[in-house]
C-alpha cells in the first residue's frame, strides 16, 4: 500500500530533478508550477481528469496542453509535467510544488512567513515584519499574510515550523488559565 511517505519521496525525486534542470530558471518554474497547481485545484474534476490513470496518457495530454500554455510553462516545467503523465505520477504534482519551492526556498536561502492578523497589515507593516523576520532567521523572508478578525488584535506568524502567537486571544486565553 501507498502511504503518504511514499507519496513524499516521489514527489521529492522529481522536485530534485526539476531542480537539477531547471537552473536558474528555478524561481520562475516555482511561479508557473504554483499557477498550474492553482489552476487544477480551481476544479477537482480537471484535477481528476489529468491525475487519474483511468483516462488515457494521450487525454491527460491533449489537457495539459491547453494548461500549460496558460501558466506560461517553460521547457524544464513542460517535459516534467510530460514526464509525469507518461509515469501516471500527476497526483503527485500539488507535493511536488511544495517540495520544489521549499527546495529552491533553501537554494536561495529564503524562508516563507505566513502573518495572520486581527486587521489587515499596511504595507509599511507588512516591510517592518518582514525586516523584524529577517533578522531572527538570518534568511530573506517571503511574506503571506491573512485576516483572522478572530484573533482579537495583534498577530500569528508561522515561519517554516515555528508559530509566533503574539494574538491578544492567545495572551487573555494565557491569562485565563492563569486565572484558573
């Protein structure tokens, strides 16, 4: 049985090889491939009609190609989407754009930051965040924000697989328990 490891090391052998051609190309492959992913979770039955082993290499193909096109897919992204078809591996394509872009993230040395917020954050905010993040990690930072009204005031940051809770929900659910 296939089991969700399994399912990350393919992917990670083909994020590597796409890597490994993509050059210096890698930050605009991450861009289309994020846009394919995008475009295919739009819809679960195209999803399914170029994911799905049932339909015939040469449908999913006659697809992709009316994709591609549209997240202006180079070379490097073109023949791995090509080859993922001809190995019935494009259920593997949305882990496969994760795992590309933490790879060239790494490459690069940059680190992803999710900000959630009570308000939305001016861009000024967002700038100081970013430079605040990017002296703790020592990395570039590429900031993703989102409005959460529940978190009260204040703000969450998610950078790789540290969470900062500086929420006012989370600093009175502190004080309740404290309370308590």
């Amino acid at each position: 049985m296939r089991g969700p490891m399994q399912n990350v090391s393919i992917a990670r052998r083909y994020a590597r090889a796409l890597l490994d051609v993509s050059g210096a190309n890698a930050d605009q492959v991450v861009t289309q491939l994020d846009a394919l992913v995008g475009l295919l979770s739009l819809s679960p039955e195209l999803f399914d009609v170029v994911s799905n082993p049932s339909y015939t290499r040469t449908n999913r193909l006659d697809v992709l190609e009316k994709l591609l096109p549209l997240v202006a897919a180079g070379t490097e992204l073109t023949n791995t989407i090509k080859l993922l078809n001809d190995r019935n591996r494009l259920q593997h394509l949305p882990n496969l754009a994760r795992v590309y872009r933490d790879m060239v993230d790494a490459r690069l040395g940059r680190v992803r930051s999710k900000i959630t917020s009570a308000v939305a954050l001016s861009s000024e905010q967002q700038k100081k965040l970013a430079d605040q993040l990017k002296a703790m990690t020592q990395k570039e930072v590429v900031l993703e924000t989102a409005v959460d009204p529940k978190l009260i005031g204040g703000a969450t940051a998610q950078v790789g697989s540290m969470l900062y809770d500086g929420s006012l929900r989370a600093q009175l659910a502190a004080l309740g328990s404290s309370l308590s």
